[in-house]
C-alpha cells in the first residue's frame, strides 16, 4: 500500500513538474555533459559482430550434399552416357 | 571417296568433348544468371552475420548515437534523474562559491565563477523557479558582454546546411574555445528559461508571455549558431519544438493534430508495412557503415554513413506554419535523439515528446515502442493543450494508432497494457528511489558532484537501462563459397546431361 503510494506520489511530482515546464528544455551546466556520458554509456552494450544468428539446423547442409551428389551424378552419367559407342 | 564408319576412339572422344563442352556452358550461365539467387532457391547454406543499421554512426565522431532501446526506457521513466535535494545542495555549494568571487566589471574572473552561475540557474528552473534561473543568466551574460563577447549573434541564416558546414569547420577547428563554449551555455540556459517562465501563459493569450516565448527563442538560435553540434544537436530541436508550439497558438487543430514536433505528419490509416529503419544495403554500403562505426571515421564518412538511415519530418506545409530551422528532411534518429534528450535532461515527461516519438517509431517500423509511446502520451493527455476539443482529438488519434499497431501485430492489447503498467511503475519506483538515496546521503554530509556519490546505490539497485538487445542491427546472410560452388556443379551437370542426351540423338539419326 505504503509502496503505491509512494509511486502515486512520484508520478503526481513528475506531472506537476511537467505541468510547470510545458515547453522542452535544454540546460547546460557543467555537469551536464557527464550525465549525458552516463546516459549514453548504458546502451554501450554491443552486439559482438561473430555472434552469429540462429542457424537454420542440418537441412541447408543436406540439401547441400543432394545438390552435390546431383550436380555429380549428371557429370559421371553424361560422360558415361556419352562415351559409350 | 568412302564414308568409313567412325572408330569407337573417335566416337568416344566426340561424346567426351561434346559432354564437357556443355558442362563448361553450363558454368558460365550459371555464373552470368548469378549464383546467389539459386542459392537462396535451392536453400543451401549461408553465412550468417549481423549488420550494424547505419543510425548506429552517430552524426559526428564519437557522439552519442541512437539505440531504439533508448526510446522504450524512456518512456517508462527508466533513467536517472535528480531530485530537490540534490538541486538545492547544488544551488548553496553555487552559491557559495558565487558569494566567494568578485563580481566586479572589468575583474579578470575564472571559469569557475561562470559555471557556478549556470548551475545556481539551473538549479533555481530545476527547483520551479525558472525566472529566477533567467535574472542569474541575464547577470552571466552582462559579464561576458562586459569582457567582450559579441553582443548581436545574426540567426538570420540559421539553416541546416550553414549548420552543417559551421559544424564540420569546428570539427577541424577541435571545438569551441573556452569563452565561445561558456557564451553558447548562457544563451541556451537564458532561452530555456525564458521559455519555461512564459509558456504557459503565452498558450493563455498573455501578449507579453508571448513576447517572451519569441526572446527565448532567439536565445535558443544565437545557441546554435554558436555551438550547432553540441548535446546531439538537441538546441536545434528544442527550437523546432518551440515554434511548432508557437505556430499552434492559432488554429491549434490544423498543426497539433497532424504534425508531430519536427514536422513529420501524424500516421493515419494502417500500419506501413514497408517502414525500415535504413533502406537495403549493398555490400558496399554496409561496408561503409562499418568504417565510420571504426576510430577512423570523421565527419565526412559519418555523413556518407548516415546517408541511408530512414528520413523524417519537415512536411511542406509544417515548414510554411513554423518557419521554423528544420526545413528538410533529416535522418530520424537525429529528432529522437534530441526530444531523448529534452525528456531526459530537460522537462521531463511531454505528451508532445510522447506523441512525436511514437509517430517516428511507427515510421520506422517500431510498432511496441510505437504503441508505448502513444499510451505514455494518452496518459499525459491533459496536457496536451488547453483547448478541450484538441485534446480529445489527440486521444483519438492515440486510440486509432494503438489499434491499428495491435491489429498489424496481432498482439493482446491487454497484454501489452500490463506490461506497461509494470514497466512504468518500475521506472517511476527505481528514479524515487534514487532520489530518495540522495536526500539521504546530502544529509549525512556527501557532496552530490563527487565521483562516487551514487556508488552504494547503483551497487544496491544496478542499471535502470535495458539491454539495447538486436533491434539496431539486421541479420544477414551471405551464400557460403561452398554454396556457389555448388550451383556451378548443379548447372554443369544439367548442361552436360543436355550435352549427353544430344549426343545419344545425333547417333541416334546416324550422324556421327
């Protein structure tokens, strides 16, 4: 109970606070740089560039070694075929 | 002369050159038709990798560039902010140090008595007293004056380009100097507080709140046109936000409901299926982006980099309404960043910032970012403006776009509601919290601009931020060497069995 009204009153702070500076703003002041680092650093989290997306399992690779074994077969069969009086 | 019937040698070597004649015609079809898209037919292996989206390459070496998980954060108030007590223990340590220095005319005085002046300002806006703020700046200003900075600063030219190119020559330059870069804060405090003092009154009709709104504003454009790249450009959009705002005084209905604060019309209909946040990239073009993300880059590859980011804002007739100095079209984590940094640094919470980041991520296709901006921005509906009529058609608008998102993603909106709830409330506990932890730590004697003032709370409670996850990058896949080497093996061998078969056809007829 205590905990909501806590946040109740945090949001009616930030309303209020808002109501009073309708319009954006940008301060400046010495430390605002250092708070905007801080901000930015937060999202400093990269994806690694290998860390590769989910693969799609063994079927590129069997239908690999089937587009292999055909592309083969033709060659071997057409020679043979072809060679024969 | 006799026909003798061929050997069974030649006959052999016939059909061997015939069958590798097309195999070798296969081979070059293959290679002209191009291998990939058989590839991706044929679904053979590829070489996954992720591609950085070029917003990623911030608009100037080593800025700050935009992470879409920035957006969600904010909007759930995740981010830190301070409280009275830490503004107040700021304004007497100014204070202090104001009271401690001389303030005499023509006395030689130290950067340090200048920047107690802009924190003592600050301080009086962040505590509600922004003319206050104002009178402290006005003093800075008269000193700077008093030392010699330049008292008129023409913005009659402020365009983007002149921004631009005032930027890169800074850039080689290595910054403002001192005296430059303490002149741009006084200008862009003074506006900002000016503009804070008066607005509420301006939207009432107060001719002279009015006035001041336009005093402010000029600030604002003497603060860009001294520092044009300094806080990610956010200057350049709290202008924007300003005039849009000041152009909304009359017929408010015509611009606050079909235009968001940088000039991009409000998204009507269903959702646009082909929103991205970069068009398609080219080997060569995701090449690109990956140098200006290295320490190489400089501001012209940054530029050449930020190229193919998705561009927003700036419709004709906004640019008519506003007259204001975003009349083009910009890359769209440029207005983001800026109204981030507004919300964050700035004012706070604002069902125009709300709005204006909702309409940008449903532009790029966002569409959960999207929906939780509009319902940040529903909830802080009243006030949107003081004109009943416009308010309820902004919660219309709202209302159409979340359902238009939900229906598009086929999502539970309920769903989607209670995570909202929980998030924002995670927000708002963990930020009343903090400010909770600096009260208590001024009390006990902590100075609040020390390095480790907030140590034991981030140990206690962490980051507030999320991770910024995959969303600004894409997944891409690239044909395997092997792969290719396949298709050439598969067309070789469909050719060489064509090559076979006219082979068996020719002796077939007796030919050969």
């Amino acid at each position: 109970m205590m905990r909501r009204l806590a946040l109740s009153f945090a949001a009616a702070v930030l309303v209020t606070a808002g109501t009073a500076a309708p319009a954006a703003a940008c301060i400046n002041e010495p430390r605002t740089k250092h708070e905007e680092r801080e901000f930015r650093s937060q999202y400093d989290e990269t994806l690694e560039r290998d860390e590769k997306p989910a693969n799609e399992g063994i079927l590129p690779i069997v239908r690999a070694v089937v587009v292999g074994a055909v592309g083969a077969s033709l060659i071997g069969g057409s020679a043979w075929v072809a060679t024969r009086p | 002369m006799t026909n003798r019937p061929p050997t069974r040698g030649s006959v052999r070597i016939f059909g061997f050159l015939t069958v590798g004649f097309a195999a070798l015609i296969g081979l070059c079809c293959s290679g002209i038709i191009g291998t990939s898209k058989w590839v991706q037919l044929l679904g053979l292996p590829v070489e996954r990798s992720r591609i950085p989206l070029p917003h990623q390459v911030p608009l100037i070496p080593g800025g700050t560039s935009l992470r879409i998980a920035m957006v969600h954060d904010v909007v759930h108030q995740r981010y830190p902010v301070h409280g009275e007590a830490y503004w107040s223990a700021r304004l007497a340590k100014a204070e202090a140090t104001i009271a401690a220095l001389p303030d005499v005319e023509g006395v030689p005085i130290g950067s340090g008595f200048l920047d107690a002046l802009d924190v003592a300002a600050v301080a009086h806006d962040k505590l509600g007293r922004p003319d206050e703020g104002a009178r402290v700046m006005e003093r800075k200003l008269a000193l700077q004056h008093a030392r010699g900075a330049p008292r008129e600063i023409d913005v009659s030219e402020l365009r983007r380009s002149e921004l631009g190119r005032r930027r890169r020559e800074l850039e080689r330059e290595g910054g403002l100097d001192e005296d430059t870069l303490a002149l741009y804060r006084t200008h862009a405090n003074l506006g900002t507080f000016l503009l804070h003092g008066g607005f509420k009154a301006a939207v009432g009709g107060d001719p002279d709140a009015r006035a001041q709104l336009g005093l402010g504003l000029r600030h604002v454009k003497i603060a860009i046109t001294l520092n044009p790249g300094a806080h990610f450009g956010r200057e350049t959009w709290q202008a924007c936000f300003v005039a849009h705002l000041r152009s909304a005084f009359e017929k408010p209905e015509q611009l606050l409901l079909r235009y968001d604060v940088c000039g991009e019309k409000l998204a009507k209909g269903r959702v646009d299926r082909d929103a991205r946040m970069a068009r398609s990239l080219t080997s060569r073009e995701r090449g690109l982006i990956d140098l200006a993300l290295t320490e190489e880059a400089d501001l012209e590859l940054n530029e050449s980099a930020r190229f193919f980011i998705t561009q927003v804002g700036a419709n004709l007739e906004w640019v008519k309404r506003t007259r204001g100095i975003h009349a083009s079209p910009v890359a769209f984590d440029e207005p983001v960043l800026g109204i981030l940094g507004m919300w964050t640094l700035g004012g706070g919470a604002n069902p125009h910032s709300a709005l204006a980041l909702g309409n940008l991520m449903e532009r790029v296709g966002q569409r959960a970012v999207a929906w939780a901006c509009y319902e940040r921005a529903a909830r802080l509906e009243a006030r949107f403006w003081p004109d009943e009529a416009v308010r309820k058609g902004f919660l219309q608008h709202l209302r159409s776009r979340q359902k238009a998102i939900i229906a598009a993603a086929g999502a539970d909106e309920d769903a989607w509601r209670k995570k909202f709830d929980a998030e924002l409330a995670h927000g708002l506990a963990w930020q009343e919290a903090r400010m909770a932890y600096e009260a208590e730590r001024i009390a006990a004697g902590a100075d609040p601009e020390a390095d480790d003032f907030y140590e034991a709370f981030d140990a206690e409670h962490g980051s507030i931020a999320s991770p910024p996850g995959g969303i600004d990058w894409i997944d891409h896949a690239e044909p395997a060497l092997a792969s290719h080497l396949l298709v050439l093996l598969l067309f070789a061998g469909l050719f060489a069995a064509g090559g076979a078969l006219l082979v068996r056809f020719v002796r077939l007829l007796g030919l050969r």
